[in-house]
C-alpha cells in the first residue's frame, strides 16, 4: 500500500483522491490483484436508479473519496496505524449501468467476491441501499453461515417496490432469498419513525430477524443494544456482513442523505454501535446513501469515512473505543490514573 | 380523505405537494367543508412580515407539505394508522396580505375557526410566530378556558415590538389580551439564551404563566418536564392550543429557521415533549418559523412534519411513544420479553 | 379552467403549488378527463434512473410547479391571457417506478396519450431526456406524420448507453424506431461541445436528421436558424412535437441541470427559438433535464416555466414575440411611433 | 471621509463593513450631518414586508456593504478616483418597523430627505421596491418638478396588492400621488414578461409615463433607448431620481433577488444604461431588492455595489464610459492610436 | 460603549455590523484607546493562510459579527446584562498581510497587547487557530505565570507544518516555546478522532499538559472534567487564556468549520465547559476556525457569538449558568419552588 | 496514455477523478516520466495563502478534476480526439506549504519545468494568480524569449501587496523581474472595472505591455482584439505561455471565484479568444482562481475544464473552431451548404 505522504505534501485537500490517498488496484485484474497482496478493498458503488426519494447517492463514492483525504491513518481512539494492520487499497468503482440494476449488482457482486477472494474484506460505498445486494451476495459465495448486520433507520425488508426487487428498500429481502442470509443471523439496530410499513415489521418478525428499535437504543444504551445486537446475529455464523445506511443518524448529523431521519442516532452513538459491531469481526461491509449534494459542508460523507475507519481499527484490535466507552486515548492521556 | 397511493404510483417525490397527499378542501366553502367531514385540516400560513430578523418563513408552508410526502400514515413508534383515526384534509393557505397584520391575521382567523367548526382539529403551518394569534383567537372561539403549551426557546410575550402589536415577538401577549387565554393555563417550554429580554420574565412571572427552562428540561429529563408543564397548563382548561417554534431546536437539527438556537433541544427531546403534550389532547396546533432557503438538505421542514405526524398519533391514542420513553415499537419488536 | 386568484389571496409563494395554480384532472379517469374539456395538459415526469450524470431531475417536476405560481396568465410581450386560448389543467405525475424504464415509459406513454386523445396539447416537465420517448410515442398514436424539434447541445441520438436502450442519450434514437418519426422530419438545434461523440454525428448524418449547431445560431441569429429548422422538419408532417432540453442554455442562465453547458444559448436566444417554432404550431412539448438541488436561487425551473409559457403564447396567437424581435409589447409601448 | 486604507490593512474581507469603508455619520443628528460636509449618503433600507414573492431582501443592505469593501474607489473605465469627487460616508440604516410599512417610509423618507438636505445625494440599497417610496418623497421636498428613471422589469404602477397601497409592486404609483412626480418625467426601462399585469400597461399608458422595453433594448441597442428614456425623462425637470431594480438583469447575472428575470438585461447592458442615465446627471438614486440568501456566490450585491460606483463615476465626470461605449479606460490603454 | 438601540431601531439585521452593535475603537490609538476606558475589545483577525485543509476562515470575523447583532446584551441563563459589568468595543480587525504568517501574527500580538495594556480583555475572533499566537505572545507580555485552557479536537501541538513553524496545527507549540507558557499550565478538552497524529500526543505527555479527552468528556460528564482541566491549568498562574476551536463542536452543531468533527461535543456540552472554565476568570479569549461559507444557515457564527457571550458572562458573575447545570434563569421561572 | 473507458464502465460520475480519467505518472520521477513519453502534464496547484480576497482556490485542482471527468476527448467544433493529437496524464499535485509562498513556488516551478523538459506542455489548474510564477519560471527555463498571453479583469501588474512580492496581484510583475518575461511580449485581454488601481495602468503602460480592455472586446469584438493580442505578444517570441483568470467571466457566468466580475466576458467571448490564442500555438497554460465552495452547481470548475479542452484542441488543429466563429462541427452538419 502506498505510503501516508508526508506532511511536506499532504496538505489534505491536494492530489487526486483515491480513498485515504490508498494505492489503486484493477479488481478484475486477477494478477494486479494477486500481486497486490490487499487486506481491505475500497469499491464505490454510484448507483442510485432505483432510489424512491431524492436521488443523488451515485456522487457518494467520490463525495467519500475527496473527504477521507483529511483522515490519517493513526487512529488516535484506538491508538493503532491502520497501516499496521492492512494493506488498503482503493479498488475503483463499480462499473455500473444506471437503469439496469440486475446487471449493476452482477457487476458489484463481481467485484467484491474478487475482493473477498483475495483474501481481503471488502468495503463498499454507496450508493442507494440496493447496492448492499452485491455485498450480501458476495460475502455468501465464500461463506456457508453469513451473519448480517444492520443499522439503519428503517427495516429495508420489502419485498418489491411497484413490482421491483432491487430497490433501496429491498436489501435485507434479497440478503435473504438471493444470497440465503439464515433471519436468525440477521438484526437491525436503529428502527424508528414515520417511513416503516406495519407490513415490514410483520415479515421481520416472522422470518426472525432481531429486531432493535431507536427506542431501545435511547433508552438501554448503544453499547448493551448493539451487543444483543451482534450475539443474536452472529450465533452460529462463520462470517460477518455490516451495512450501515448514514441515514440512521439524526438529520443534523447527516443532512446529505436522501431521506434524513429527525431524531435519529447522535453520531457518538453510532460509533458505539460500529465499536461493539466491527471489534467482534467483520469480513464485509458498506456505508450507504449519502448524498453529498444536500450537505455543502461535507458533514455527511466525512462520517462516511469515520465510520469505515472506526470499523477497521475496532476489527484490527477486537476491542471496542468510541467515545463514551473508556478508550485506550483516554489511558494514554491519564497517565497517573 | 384521499386513499394513500400504493407504492406503484408513490414515488415519494412525485405529484402536487399537499400535505401528504392528502385531499383538498376550501375552508372558506361551508358546504364543501361540511360534505368533507374531516377530523384534521391542516392550513398554511405563507407569512413573514412581522419578523425581525431573518425573513423566509412565508415559503414555510409550501416546503413543508414538499416534505410530507415522504412520511406514511402509519406511524411505526405509535404503531398505529392516522387513517384509522382521522379524515385528513389539507385546506390550502390563509390569503395573507404581505405588510397587513390585521388582516391577515383575521382571515387566518376565519380559516382557523371555521376548521374547529367543522370538527376538526386545525394544523396550522407557519410562518412566522405572529401566525399563531390567529389559531389562539379561532380557539378561543370555540371554547371557554383555553389552554395553551408554547414550547420554544422564547417567551414571546413582547407587548409590542416599535410599537406593533402584531410580531413575532407577541403571539403570547396577544393570546392573553386578544384570545383571554388565563395565564396560569398557558406553558412554555424550553426557555434559554442571550435573545430573551428581563421584561419578559418578569412579565410572564407577574402574569402566572408557567415557566420550564431549557436547563431545567436537561436536568430533570423532558418527559417530567412536559408533565408538569401540560398538568399546570390545562388544569381548568376544557381545550388546549400546542404551539411549536421549530428554533426551540438544537441549531443543529433545525438550521432552517430564523434565529437558531446554538445548544437547544435535541430532537428526539422535543420529540419526547410533544407525546407527553399531546397524548393528553389537543384541539389546535401549530408549528412555527420554518425557513426552508437556509436548509438545503430540508432537515428543518421535514422535522416541521414530525412534529404534526407524532402529535396526531399521541393525540390519537392517548399515549406517548416518543423513542426513549418506550414505545409500541419496541415492544412489537421484542415479542419474547 | 380554474379561475386565476385575485391579488388579494395571490401571495406568490401561497397554497398547493399545481402548475400556475391550475384546476387538477386526473389523466387515467376517462370522463373526468372529457369533463374537464381541457385545451393543455401539464404532466410532471419525475424520472433520472436513466441518467449518467448527477442525477437529481426526478425533483424538477414538483420545482417547477412551484415556480409556476410566480407566472401570471397574462403575458407581456404576446399581450394575450393564456386563459383566452386555453382551459390549462395540471394532470399530475406520471406514476413512475424506479429503476424501470420501460414500464415508466409505458404509463408516461399512457398519461400522455389521453391527454391528446382529449384534444389537448400535453406539455411535459421533466425529468430527464429518457422521458422524451413518452412524449414522441403519445403523439405518434395520434399523427400520421410527426415532426421533431429538439433544441439541446446534444443529439440525443445514441442508439444504446452501456446496452440499454432508454436512457438520456438515446431519446431521438426511439423516436425514430419506436415512435416511427422520419428522421428527415427532426430537426436539432443548438448542437455543441466535448460531449458530443463523433459516432452521433455520424448517425444523424446518415439518418437526414437536420442538424443546426450552436455556431450557427450564434453567427446567423437565432431567429433564421430557428426557422430553417422549422421548415426543415415540418416540411410533410402532420403534427410537431418540441422538446427542450434545459441545458442547451448557458450555464449560468441554467445552472439547475445535470450537464450545464458553458458557453451555450443565451435566455434571449432560446426564447426566440421557441418563439419561432411554436408560433409555427405545436400538437405536444415537453421541457427536460430541470435539477433543481444545484440551483439555489432557482433560476432554472423559473425557466422552464418560462419555456411553456411563450411557447403556448406563441402557439395560440400564431406569433413570434421574443424579445429582440420587435413583440406586441413594443407596439403597445409606443403608442406614437 | 475616511482615507482609503492602504493594501498593507486592506485585506479584502477584513474590518467593519461599511460602505467601501467609509466613514460613518448619524444623518439623524443635524450638528454631525452638518459637520461631515457629505458629499454622497449611503442608506441601508433592510425592508421586505411589503415583498409578495420570496422574502429575503431586508438583508440585502448588509450583504452589500459586505461586498462593497471589495471595491476601490479608483475606477478604471472612467480613469477617475471617486474621492477626488465626493466625500461619501455610510448613514447607516433607516429604522425600521417590521410590518409598519407607513411608519417605516416615513422614517425612510426623513433620512433621506435629510440627506439632500445637507446637500449630497443619497444613495439608499433595498430593501424591497416599496422603499422607493420614501426616495421619491425625500427628492420632491426638494424640488419643484422631479424627473425619474425606473430601470426594471416591471411597471411597479400597481395602484395596491390587496388593499395595500404599499407594496413592491406599487412605488411609481406612488411617486404619482403621493411625491407629485409628473408621469411624463417618467421612464421605465427593461420591461418584459409575463409577470406585467394588462393593467398597469394601461395605467402607465394613459398617465403619459415613457415606456422602453426590453425587446426595444435588445433590437435597437441599450445606449440609444436609454438616451431617449432619459430625454424623455428629464423634459423640463429640475432633478432627477433613478432607481434600479437589480431584477433587471438576466437571472443568471442576478440570481440573488425575489423575481429573477431569465433573459433579462446582460450586465453589460445594465451597466451602458446607468452610464447614460448618470452621466446626465442625477440627485438621487437607489438599488433594490437584492436578496443575497438566494446567491452563495455573492454575485448580486456586488452587481449593487457596481451600480452605485458607475452611477456615482458617472454622474460625476458628466460623461458614460461603459463597457461597449468606448471609455477613457480603452483611451489609455491605446496610447498610440 | 454604544447604548444598544432599542427595539424600534433594532431590526436584528439592520446597520453596519460591529460586534453585537458596539462602539469602535481603533486599538493602534493610544490616546482613542485610553479614552474609551474599555473593558473587553473584539478584535477580528481574519487569516487562513496557514490552514492545511479547507479555507475560508478569514471570512470568520465578519460572519460573526454580522450574526452578533442578533443577540442582546441581557443574558437569560445568567440573569445578567453584559453591559452592567464591561464596556464592550469592537477593535476592528487585525490589519493581516496574506501569505506573510510572522508578520501578521507580530501586529495581531500589538492589537491585543495594546488592548490588554488598557485594562481590557481582549476577545480575538479568528481565523484559524494560528491566530492564537498571537494571544498567547500578548497575554505572556501582560502575565507572568499565564495558564492556558484549549478545548479542541486536536492537540495542536505540532512543532512544524512542512518546516514551517506557524500553522493552525501549532499554536500550543508557540504558546511554550514563544510565549512561555508551563505546559503544566496548559489543558487540553475535547481531544478526539483520526485526525491527531501519534508525536503530538507523546509530545504533549512529554511536556506535562494536562490532556482530557472526548471520551472522558461523555464518560463522566462535561463539568467534572472542565473543572479538573481549569484546576490543573491555572494552579499557580496569574491570567488564563481560553481558547476556544469550534470545530471541537459535533459537525452537525458547526458545519461552518474546516475540519468539522463527526462525533464531536453537543453544543450543551461546550456551553457547560466554557461555563466552568470562564466563571473561573479569564484575562484573554479568542474562537476560532470559523468558516461562514460551508454553512448557510448561520449556525457556526452564531455559536461563536454564544461563545464570547457566555464567556463574559461566566466571567463577570464568576459563576456557572449553562443549562444542564441549574442556572440562575431556571431559579428565577420557579419563584415557588 | 489511458485508454477512455468504454461507456459500459463510463458512469460519468465514477472513479477515482484524474484529469478526464487520464494515467497519472509522478513529475518528479525523471524514469516515469520519460517512460510515460508524454504531451500533455496536467497539474493542480492547490494553493490560496496569498489571496486578498476570499479564498477557497485551493480545492479548486479537485473540483476540475472532478469536473473533468464529465467531458469526452472528442470534441465536436473541432471534429478531432484529442487522443490522436497527445498523450495526457495527470502529474498529480504541487506539495505545496500553506504560507511558503517561495517555497511552494519553488516546487511548482519544478514540476512544471520537468514537464516541459520531457517535452510536454504543462498545463496548471489553480490555485489562486500567482501560482503562474511557477508556470512562467517553468517556461522560461526552456525559452529564450518568452511570450505571455493574460485574459483577466485585472492587471495583475503589482509590484508587491503589503510588502509580499508573491502575491495573487503581483504574478505578471514576476514575469518581468523574476522570468525575465520582456513586457513588449506581453499582451493582457479584458480588463475592466473598479478594482484595477491607476498605478498598475501606469507600470502596464511605461512597460510596453500590450493592452486590451473589456470595452474593445464588445466594441470590435473578440477574435479581432485576440488576434491584435496575440501578433503582439508574440512577435519575436520563440514560446507562449498562456493564463486564465477565470474571473474574467461574467460573475453569472463563473460565479465561483472570489472576485466575481459583473459585466465580464461571455462564456463564448472567451471561447473565441481561447481559439485565437492557442491555435497560434501554446507551450504552456494555466487556468486559476476556480473557487467552486462558492459555486453549488459546479459551473465555474467545468467551465475551466473546457478552457483547457478547448486550447488543447485549437493549439493541435491550428485553426481556431470556437461557436461564432464558423467550426468544423458547422462545417460537418451542413453537408448540403
């Protein structure tokens, strides 16, 4: 993996924006792939085709790119160098079809199973939340008992939307019957608000998916939630998908999505959630739905890369540090505690 | 009301925006209305000329019914359907009359009234704060001792700002002296900051109003809060107003407002008043002072429906379910405990 | 029609924004569509799957409708009240599913068709350009003989994009093998830029399609461009069909769009353009490519309305009265010379 | 008036904004107005109650003088340093009443009188069109047989918006009736669109009032008309008031105001019309409806702050030097010609 | 200092923007300086050439003062009137060269110093955090044994930024080696994220600041930690420098910043912490690393404001007020309790 | 160079964002570079810190890249691929250290004469004006007699701005004393208005430099005054270095950018002269002062874009194919003519 550049040549908004200024590798290129000897594949995802509100998440990828430039790789919470631990690389995009979402995710899942066959964990950025769809898939073709993760506002379990099976509400549907993702290994952390059909939550419940509401979360804690969360998930599973839609957050803290959620997640929050999530292992995972267009700020996709480092350090060490959870930054700036 | 169209012909940004596709009714038609027998008439009030900071507010209304239609009638916290409860209609907008307060106020008036005449409760969106002397007076209309709960960062019980007597400053000096509101039946909640002048307290204490700081509402939690605020309020009163001023918000999860407030209430906090509020009845609403050009993401309207979509619920069924206090959600998704 | 409100309830930005205030008629309801005897149609399209730019034109519909209700009936320069000449009427959306083109297109066709078997003029606000093959289906039921008038920067000629036959290169393409228009019966105006692909040119070339740069517009006048191209395509045919893609304007007279053209028409330019061909007759319109979210100040949906507004002028009265052109307005102004 | 600040302390955005830096004086207080021997007063009007579209412009005064420091007092296409013609200084604001639009034109109309009064002409930025009002009565107390030039899109001959005298849309009524302006020392300039009411063509037309629209501009040249408006205008008057609405201009040069025009005035064309209008001398002047919420680039206040500084170069050296016409600037920088 | 204008000239947007509307005063003035007897001078330093990501924050000291007006000397929370215990002055801005960091900083360390040397505190709006050198010098010429409060995402203790010793990620490395400061007198709050490199966390260990992070923040709360970190400070110091970053702030609560901080404090935190350290006594303050044009709505300027505000306000009555901590405010609205 | 992805993979909006999806080779690696074999060398400078006015031109590199990728190799008035004529990479970025301006300088004078030494036209995204220093020290390490084509407002002739020789004022002053640039082979086209000081008209004209002001360009039009332009500065020249100050447009037109021009240059005014000039032949180019935080809609990054497509593209022909000037596409379309 190319080295952090030093400061000399850092200023953090030059040079062309691969993810955290990571090497590029051809995902389709076996050998360059081989070759590359990669732990983790950055993939954007710029689809959002089959989006029911507003579009704009296919300027996610780039959005995310351009941000994580101002993110080093020494994670202060975690005390580590994600460079100690991977060799990340950034794997392109995507090379999808707007309008054409069977062959988008043949070409997603292509790509990730490449990634995984590697040896490496893939992470995805979307995207509209249909694209978890190659993620699930992927992930299935390399494990026999795929567990899945969840957070989000909302169940994305429909079956079809207006005769549709690949829409941003349909991911779990899919993760279920395409990719053979057992219920039981999956939970939702995060439900909440005016946009989930009763009938969701009826096929949820009957399929047995964990199900953890916002409400919960508020009321027990992130950090208690999200590890019912991830026991109940990952019972007897071999492999480990998370997919994170940013709108689980609260509207101020993601305003560049398509539907922001009033009231959703502190961002302190979710970051517990990834803590506990990813420090138990993950082998895929993505951040979806942003959608830099809403926010001029860039608030949104830089959480977007908060959220695949925190998710990475926490796999690399299998302990949880977000803030509010005794993190080793705090021992290290208490000395004489 | 107009049946909620099926997911085929609902994408979510699709079609003329009334209030979540709600069907059409002239207020000012008595018979029209009659025939309509509606439960809810939600009425716009595109007014911003009695604003002393910055203006936007008239466009309020319009950004608001564009975001509701995004959010579903069924309501997952509350667990139940608005349909099922209520005949939702949107009456369109008071005609104001840009610089004519009096006038305009009136016809909001006549707008407002004839909506409780009807039967049904009025939704009124603002525009700014002066908006809400016309809900107070069609109340008044309709009812001995109204009460009234203001939740907002201010006291708005100016006398008169420059010598006006209709601004935003003085919707509560008006609901007292135009509306006879008592005093000692009217609330405000969520009282902070550097914007708030020493003869308003005084004022308000001298008057009896009941008085709940912002500090006082994170010390002790909003649920105990809005309590005692609704049990002081309404005690003698045979109907109660509910007036929001969407900056009573962190400026954070509402920038689309005139005058933000840095550290105001989270949402899910405001969220949290409102169940308790109106779980115990309401018969007229508003919210206030949203200003949709300075929220390019349309975090601000979009709570601006949140908060008339969660006051009907708990108005409905006569229960909070706001996240953190327990809701029908959490326990349809925990079947086992 | 429905009556145009008086100044006194005519606040601009006031009530539920149907195009320019206009009475609702649903499309799909046979009678209700003959009752209503309707002169034009508008029909939103809010459609961008099919994109392969920055998405976004799924929201043009609904901004244009907003921006409409700051249009008034009377017109300026063409000294006529649109309601002399036409019963205008909204038909809403298209109902449309993401992700699905060529059902979308077929409920567009649909939607589109009954308004001109209605004998009314359907005038489309998209959307992006894929709608277009709605357009020029609906009219072929109908016409013999149809003509094309498309003033863009692009063809719109690709016969696929990534194998997929609807998308917004390809609009023209359908046309002429879905929609049965002889090529020599299309005209395009306004040709222009890095983005055209040789193989495009080579196709219209090879089609007899009438092609009319941006060059030539510049160097000879809009006015006689515009008329070549008139005559060109009109030259046998029976009906007419004019779509205006959006970003054949400048960039910044037209910033709302997802490929803005730096150094295209002037708004002055288009106007004449449009004058001279719908003064020429037109039977369908449509006006595309309008994304609002870039657009702040919303400069380009305000010229989309624009668009419809001199074109039904200058269809009713037979006239061109662009400004540049000597107009009505002029005569009317000196009343001496 | 204050030297100009040397480039060592001249950071462009540094500093209080006043206008261009300049010295600021209480034209409420006779002694010190006296004392200053002003030469030029620059007055804020933040006024936009009486606005019937998108509110917006009460900031407009501030967000020009913002943009103003970014402008020097030397100008080069008129070769001259406007210091070495005037001592200007900023007269703050008029004080406001929101919604009181009597009381506030009557405030206006005092600053402003006194102004003139003190011998300098005064230069007021809007605020909406209504605060031409207390323009034109502040110049008529002043003289006997006032002459106006309107440059604008519309008429703004409304006699009322609903009941109300003042409003936007009505300052030249006023001006009519109120400040005893003849309408045939009345010009308008720029009229176009369908925005213009039959009505006030007829009003404008039987009262005499010197018609130019934009079409004539555009077909016959912006220098000729405008020197015909100002003939026409000025016929045996003693002063002469201009007034600007920047909504003149092209939306695309003037996004930031309520009703943008698209294809309105180019810049360009704006600017060889004030040059013609000023250089003939003017005693009072205005630029209004300027609302900068609308425009993140900042692109109309400074098209404000331009037109007062060509007015002001103009009106002083008696002669036009814009762009197009030939100017002192194209002089020296061919020296050899 | 200037009485503050009552309501009827008090339009909060109106007028030349000094901070919160207060008198100017030129700081390089001895005798301007002496004569105004003033006790707290505002001084912009508006800069952000040494800034390694987004710039923009020179345009911070006009945004905040343009917000400022919008907020009243009358304090809620503190039951308090600034101007019963200062005179406040705006001392313009620090006349700052772009490009030149030493000589820049050298006049911003005169400006404070004079300010410091007339009995004031000097309140600094930045600009970027470079700025604070320029504090720290002039409160070192003042203070013997001067202590410093940071509350930041970062540690800015970077010797150097590419051999280049001025940079907004050094300024507490200048406060030790240029001004003197005893790193045992200097605390740090806030510290989080992965954006603080690994040297500056050993060099600040080194050293013997006092580091307190976010994590510790959530953990025990924000009043405990604020009130160790100003007794570790200030043990044994004679004056306090507090200053303050406002991208320590959660993104969502100040978008307007270069570097905003995804997790970061609540608004309600910050005010709490700044209550304490504040109330403590302070001799010197600045905020800084505002950057109005990534933030529409205002919210970051105004939360600088509210920073100062607070502030003085803690300092004057030496008690702290913020909500969540009982405040005078909540005493006075329960005159029974 | 890389091959342009088919349109399969060719989402406009997907990928890492090269300059137009080009092969990126490292300019300071003497082996890559002459193994690269090179034409073109695109190269940002993201560089601000000697801006006087806003800044933000340091994301300006980014934005164009970002832009860039929207724009084919194709181009449509030329009928030529720029493919056939070059191989393009993009050589990354100056590392450059916000406040060392001499520095910086220094390494952007490196890159880009390492470019040129391979034998390669360098083209510069800025960055603010005086990153040309770099591109005319380049050029004249390679030249004898240098010639300098400027399209600008302004003069950009300062000496030095508050003492800083490197200045964004001061970059052709540089040519002169530092590049040994001879005036008389300097020629600047399309100065205008209020912020260009006499004095460096004066320095412009005792120097020789050969100017050509707004004005004469709409009074005899571009491709005249460019040709005057360019037969001067070229005479006896044996190398052309041109630069681009985006804010040469109308504000309209580029409104990203921190000193907008309001009646500046038409898109295709400029166009035009970007013909003459470059299809006279060019060695080296820069396109600065791109600001895009202000510009939502990217118009102002994509019109720089064009900039650089369109001198590649008359520089290879040699002939100049700009709309109005009569274009190959012309030619192409009008088989008949």
């Amino acid at each position: 993996m190319a080295e952090e550049p030093p400061y000399t040549s850092a200023l953090l908004d030059a040079g062309v924006a691969s993810f955290m200024g990571a090497d590029q590798v051809d995902p389709f290129d076996e050998d360059e792939l081989e070759a590359a000897d990669i732990d983790v594949g950055i993939a954007g995802f710029p689809w959002d085709s089959t989006c029911i509100s507003r579009t704009g998440t296919n300027r996610g990828p780039r959005a995310i790119r351009d941000a994580s430039t101002q993110t080093r790789y020494y994670h202060f919470e975690y005390d580590t160098d994600l460079r100690d631990h991977y060799t990340i690389t950034d794997c392109g995009d995507v090379p999808v079809i707007p309008g054409n979402a069977a062959e988008s995710l043949r070409r997603g899942t292509e790509l990730l199973s490449n990634v995984i066959g590697a040896g490496a964990i893939p992470v995805m950025l979307g995207g509209d939340h249909t694209t978890t769809v190659s993620g699930v898939r992927a992930l299935a073709e390399h494990a026999d008992d795929p567990a899945l993760v969840l957070i989000d506002t909302h169940f994305d379990t429909a079956q079809e939307i207006a005769g549709e099976r690949y829409n941003h509400c349909c991911p779990l549907a899919r993760a279920i019957d395409e990719a053979d993702f057992d219920p039981e290994n999956i939970s939702i952390i995060g439900l909440t608000g005016p946009t989930n059909p009763r009938h969701e939550l009826e096929f949820s419940l009957e399929q047995g998916i964990n199900l953890y509401t916002l409400d919960e979360v508020v009321q027990r804690g992130a950090v208690p939630v999200a590890e019912d969360a991830v026991e109940a998930a990952t019972e007897g599973s071999d492999a480990v998908y998370l997919t994170v839609d940013i709108d689980v957050l609260d509207a101020g803290a993601a305003p560049g999505t398509g539907v922001p959620t009033n009231g959703g997640l502190l961002s302190r929050e979710l970051l517990q959630i990834l803590a506990v999530v990813a420090s138990n292992g993950i082998d895929a995972m993505d951040v979806v739905e942003t959608s830099p267009q809403l926010d001029p700020a860039g608030v949104t996709p830089r959480m977007a890369v908060r959220t695949v480092v925190d998710c990475l350090a926490a796999n690399a060490l299998e302990e949880p540090n977000a803030i509010g959870m005794g993190t080793r930054a705090t021992a290290n700036c208490s000395p004489d505690d």
